[in-house]
C-alpha cells in the first residue's frame, strides 16, 4: 500500500531548556521508523529544507511556545 510522504520539522534549541520541544519529538519519531516519515531538525527553518517541504505531501512543523493560543 502507498502512502503520503510526510515531512516532520522541529524547531528549538535543545540546550535551552524552554525551547528543546522540537529537536526531542523528532529524536523520538527517527527510533520509530514510521513508513513514509522523513525527520529533520534545527535551530530554525533554513532556505536549504524548501526542497524537503516542497516535495512532501503533508508538512508538520514542531516547535515550542508558552503563550501560544488553543488549541495549539
């Protein structure tokens, strides 16, 4: 069966305490090995992921916030 390519992003800073979400969840999902899941992470969404984006059918970014309204 075929699936959708999807594309999972996480932001964050893992040495700051506060701002760490992003990079975590993605170490999480890449020791899952969950058919057609691509993972990437940095400090901040770069010119050079466009290519990765571009060619996913579903696009998740993950990224931390305190003040962030419902139901995000």
């Amino acid at each position: 069966m075929e699936c959708n390519s999807i594309y999972v992003y996480g932001f964050g800073n893992p040495g700051r305490q506060d701002d760490g979400l992003g990079p975590m969840i993605i170490d999480r999902l890449e020791n899952e090995n969950i058919d057609c899941v691509t993972t990437d992470s940095n400090y901040q969404l770069n010119i050079e992921d466009a290519d990765n984006i571009a060619g996913s059918d579903i696009v998740i970014f993950v990224d931390a916030s305190i003040d962030a309204e419902e139901p995000f």
